[in-house]
C-alpha cells in the first residue's frame, strides 16, 4: 500500500541482537515469510564472540501497526535479545556495500571512470574490456550510480544489503 493511500505507511530499520546459534536466521525469516511481511534488506554477522551476539539489520515497510506487530513478535522470539527500530528511536547511519560490473570499451569506460569518480566509487578489478567497481553508500546513492551505468555497459551488480546504526552515544549492545 503505497504511502499516499495511508499515511502511516512507511520503511523501519530494525537492529536485532540475538544469541549467535544455528538456525536463528531461520527463525526470523520464518517470522516475516509466515505472516506475509517484505523484507527489502536483511544483513546478519557476529558482533560479539565472547558473548556469542550475532546482530541482525532489517529493512522492512509496513504501517506503523504491522511495523510494531513486527517488532512484538520479534523480541518474543527466545534468543533475542534486544529488538531497536533505528528509524524511530532517533538519528542513525545506513549503509550498503556494492559491486558492480561493467563491460565496455574506448568512451564508454572512460565515462565510467569519469562517473566512478564522481560517486567516488572505487576500481576493483580492471581488464582491457571490464571494470569492477566497488562503492558505500545510501542506497539512494547506490541506486542513482547503478541507472547511470546501463546505457553504458552494466553487466552485473551485487549488494551486501543495509547495515545500520545509531548516531551518538545509544548502542543497542548497552
């Protein structure tokens, strides 16, 4: 339901951290596929080894009801041990990591050094007929830097979905 219809429609970046133990993805992507809920972005890596703290960054949408029905059903799920919505609880940091393939020759890779430069994306990987870029950033930014490589020579693109945090001095893991 797009947000002109409903006005309480919108994204949440939500920061999980649980207990880092077999089958703990599972259960979370189980949550959301079992109730009909999108995920647009899920990230997941051990934050913690001495604790055994894995932390979990979803992007999702929803009304504001279902973004809470979410996070309810989230911290009831045993290893859970902290359920943050970034996006409501204050400033916070996003970021994606990309690469992105582009094939071509003679102006058409110079325009895709000039634009890397420009998104100061970085070469990763350079043959007489390939770049490989990798780039940080907003996913809006990402996004833009992707449209601008298609007419160019776009091959291929993969990305590590959003990770994000909480400007200041909150933590989730305090």
């Amino acid at each position: 339901m797009p947000d002109s219809i409903d006005p309480s429609f919108r994204n949440a970046t939500i920061a999980v951290l649980v207990e880092n133990e077999a089958g703990i993805l599972a259960r979370v992507v189980g949550l959301f596929s079992g109730r009909g809920y999108n995920i647009e972005s899920l990230t997941v890596a051990p934050v913690d080894a001495e604790r055994r703290l894995s932390r979990i960054t979803i992007v999702t949408s929803g009304t504001d009801m279902v973004i809470e029905q979410i996070k309810a059903q989230l911290d009831r799920l045993v290893p859970v041990h902290k359920v943050a919505d970034l996006t409501l609880e204050g400033p916070h940091l996003a970021r994606e990591m990309m690469l992105i393939k582009v094939v071509g020759k003679g102006e058409n890779r110079m325009e895709a050094l000039r634009l890397a430069d420009a998104f100061r994306a970085r070469v990763v990987d350079a043959t007489t007929e390939s770049l490989v870029f990798e780039m940080t950033g907003a996913g809006d930014k990402l996004d833009a830097f992707i449209e601008l490589m298609r007419p160019i020579g776009l091959a291929e693109v993969t990305r590590t979905g959003v990770v994000a945090i909480a400007r200041g001095p909150r933590s989730l893991q305090s």
